[in-house]
C-alpha cells in the first residue's frame, strides 16, 4: 500500500511522468524552487563531448539527499539511471583545470541575491556584513596533493589535512558562502617542512597545470599567507555587494586589513564599508591623547582615568575610548565577562557604535561558525578524499553551492534550522524515486504484455505515456484490440 504522500491513482503519475524523463533532468524540477537553471548556461559552453557540465553539476548537488557519500555510491545502487553517464564522466569533470568553480559560486550568490530583491524579503533586515575565518579540514593519509600537518584550533593539535579560508556574507536575514581557498601550513621545523618527512613529500600527488588556468590560479594561493588571499576575496566581495561591515577575529585584524575595507588614511575617496575585529592583547600600539600605548598598559591607564562601565544586558564590563591605531582613527572596547573574566579588545572603525550596539554586529561573525558546523556535519564539507587539489575546489564549491539552495528554501518556508530542509528535501527526493520505480514497473508490465501478445512496437514508452494521460487502465485492453485487428 502507498503512503498518503505517495501515488494513490494513475492520475498522480501525471505530475511527475508526463513525458519519458532522461539523465538528471527531473532533479531539476525538484529543485526548481531554487531557480538556478540560469547559471547552467554558463557551465554548458564548457561542454566538449558527452554529458554538459550543468547535468553532472546537478548530480553532485543532490548526492547527499540522496544518502549517497559519492557518484560511485550512486551508480552501485538503485538511482544508477539519474547519473546520465559512468563515473568517469564525473571524476573528469571534478579535475578539469578549466572550471572556473569561483565564478561557478559567485553566479549562485548573485541569483540568491537576486531572488531576495525580486521577492522584497530583506525590508528591516540587519546590517549586511562579511565574515571572514578559517577551519581545520581532515584528511585521511598524506598523499593527497598539498596535505600536511595544520594547527586544529578546537583540539589544539597538529593534524593531517588541509586549511579552509572562508569568507561569508551576512545579507540581514542570511549568511551564505561566497568565496573561499584552501591553504597548507610549512611549519617552522625546516627538516619536515609542512609536518611531513621527506618520503611523505615524494610519495605525494603533484599535479600538472596549465599556467594562468583557474586550477593553476587556485593551486597557487595553496603557499600564500591567509591574510593577503583574505584581502584579495573581500577585495572582490566589496566590488558587488553592498556591505556595512567586515567582521574578523584577532589573527586577521590588522593595518592591511583596515586599509583594505576603509582604503588608505590619507585618501579622500569614501570607504565601502567599516571594520569591527577583535586585536590581540599584544604589542601594537594605539595612540591616545598624544602618547602611544600597548593594550596592557592603555587598558590600565583607562581604568584609572575613566569608569569601568556594566552593561547588564550582555553581563559584561567594559571601556571605550577613541584611538588612533597606525594612522586611522578607531574606537576601541575593552570587554570583560563576568567579575574575574580576562579583558578582550576589540576595535572598530566606526567611531558612532556604542559597546551593545558594536557586540551585537560583531555577534553576527559567530554565523560563519555555524556554517563550518552544518556544512561538515550536513553536507560533507572537507570529506572529500582524492587525491588531486581540482576535485578538494570542486567538492567544496559544490558543498557552498548545496549550502546556499538550503538557505533559500530555508528563506521562504517554514523552517527552524537547515537540518530539517535538508530532511525534508531528501524525503521528497525519496518520494520521487518511488514515482520512477513505478514508472519502471509499468514500462515492464506493458513490455511482457506486448511479448505474450507477439505485437511490434516502437516505443514502449510512448504506451505507457498514453496510458496514463487517458487515466484508465484499458490502454492494456486497447492493446489486446491491436492485437485481435491483426
């Protein structure tokens, strides 16, 4: 017996087989409340033989509501029909140098945002905000190509595998993914350069590029330092969304990184956005009423010359006061949570934010935590394990762009978090496998009705399609009448 939620009569094959279905092409229809078959035209003029890189891309979208960890967990099982090709096909297509997957994600961004103009959701939305942060991504082995030992934060061990930069945009409603790289760390120990011995290193992939490629582009940025790449994604951010400000931790928080947001000092051309970021309790040193301070000793000269405030609302003491740091003029915010807590610092280019008002933006940075944590528990981000570094940009792109269509249909339905979209969506995907199992099952049917009948018949298809438009059973009875005028 078929649930409520499944088909009931012929007349409900209707909506989902009216004509024969081939490839992927009706994963699309389930998608299609995301509204991204526009940007697979873009894709398509890649295509140089076989399937288009549109169909494959769609199938890697909708691996994981599918419970499949991998194209070849697909073409094992029961679903083998949506692939449209072998698995050649895709893992080609995962290590092609000429896939420009940064474009590929920022053509999603864009229509996400567009979709949210077009259907006027962000009326008294927040201020619209980039994050930018990165995170540990665990490897299996060393011979992947750039794997190495990197610094877990949440551990605090060194551990195998790779470094993802992510930067995030908070649009006052929303935080998507729109721009990221992944980096390997050498270490300061020269005899094992990236943690590894020599024999890892030469048992490692290297791959062969195409100079000025996008894979060669990517693979670049693998040795350069997270702050200048981080610069040069909010760089690109900056030129097309509009931004309030750029939200970061104490590692990224510098005077390159402010120059970079607010543009140089001594320039007369209005900033884009403004910069809040937490600095470290180091040496650098501000500058206030003349003479120049560390954090320490700035900290214990305000104590003494100013109230320590209690902000009762968030729990915290704190202090403010306005700087100048390098050559900009800032305001700063010593925070301290609870009676025996330890200062942090955090600092902020504009100067008009009041201690709750600058906590409660800077908050809004814990939104790219929560995508590394549903990203990797949901959708297998970093789980890939080729061994080559297009197939680690390509599963990454994919697992953004799987992150930005759950955010969407988040957006508009009512949903609590995106774990619950991301069941829902995989229980329709499930009822449509009914729906093609069925189809199979009539295509059979109708077949061995044909053989017994010893008729000769074109297309099986076109039957069973004629079947079920005339919703009644007696096209089998039209076939015994074929049969009796022979």
């Amino acid at each position: 017996m078929l649930p409520s939620k499944g088909i009931e009569t012929i007349e409900e094959l209707k909506k989902y087989f009216s004509i024969p279905e081939k490839k992927v092409d009706y994963l699309l229809d389930i998608l299609k409340f995301f509204d991204f078959k526009r940007i697979h035209k873009r894709l398509d003029g890649l295509k140089r033989q076989g399937s288009s890189i549109s169909s494959i891309l769609s199938v890697f979208i909708i691996l994981p509501f599918l419970n499949h960890a991998s194209v070849h967990a697909l073409l094992r099982s029961g679903s083998k029909n949506m692939a449209g090709g072998g698995k050649d096909v895709y893992y080609r297509a995962r290590n092609r140098q000429d896939i420009d997957w940064r474009k590929v994600l920022t053509s999603f961004v864009k229509r996400f945002l567009a979709i949210i103009d077009q259907k006027g959701d962000n009326d008294g939305a927040g201020p619209r905000c980039l994050a930018l942060d990165d995170s540990y991504l665990p490897k299996v082995g060393t011979k992947a190509e750039f794997v190495g030992r990197v610094f877990d934060h949440v551990t605090h061990r060194f551990l195998i595998g790779l470094r993802l930069l992510q930067l995030c945009f908070y649009d006052g409603k929303s935080t998507v993914p729109i721009d990221f790289s992944i980096h390997r760390e050498k270490g300061k120990n020269a005899s094992k350069p990236y943690g590894l011995t020599n024999k890892q290193l030469k048992q490692q992939v290297k791959g062969s590029r195409i100079e000025g490629s996008a894979s060669d582009i990517r693979a670049k940025e693998v040795d350069v330092s997270k702050m200048k790449v981080g610069i040069e994604m909010i760089k690109r951010a900056l030129k097309f969304l509009k931004v309030d400000y750029v939200l970061m931790d104490s590692w990224f928080t510098s005077e390159a990184m402010i120059e970079c947001v607010r543009g140089k000092a001594e320039s007369n051309k209005a900033p884009k956005a403004h910069l809040i970021g937490m600095m470290k309790m180091g040496n650098a040193k501000y500058l206030y009423n003349g003479r120049l301070y560390d954090a320490a000793s700035l900290l214990k000269h305000l104590k003494r010359t100013l109230k320590v405030s209690n902000c009762k609302k968030l729990k915290a003491f704190y202090i403010v006061a306005d700087v100048k740091y390098k050559d900009y003029p800032v305001r700063i915010y010593f925070s301290r949570f609870g009676n025996r807590g330890k200062w942090h610092l955090l600092l902020s280019t504009d100067k008009s934010l009041s201690y709750v008002r600058m906590m409660e933006i800077y908050r809004i940075r814990w939104t790219i935590e929560v995508f590394f944590h549903e990203g990797k528990g949901l959708l297998g981000l970093g789980k890939c394990q080729s061994t080559t570094f297009e197939a680690q940009i390509a599963d990454a792109t994919v697992t953004m762009i799987q992150y930005i269509l759950l955010t969407l249909k988040k957006r508009f339905e009512d949903y609590e978090t995106r774990g619950a979209v991301f069941r829902d969506v995989s229980e329709q995907i499930q009822e449509r496998k009914l729906h093609v199992r069925l189809w199979e099952l009539l295509l059979v049917i109708v077949k061995m009705v044909i053989e017994s009948l010893e008729l000769i018949i074109d297309d099986i298809d076109a039957v069973v399609t004629k079947i079920i438009k005339d919703n009644r059973l007696n096209g089998v009875a039209d076939l015994i009448s074929m049969k009796n005028q022979t």
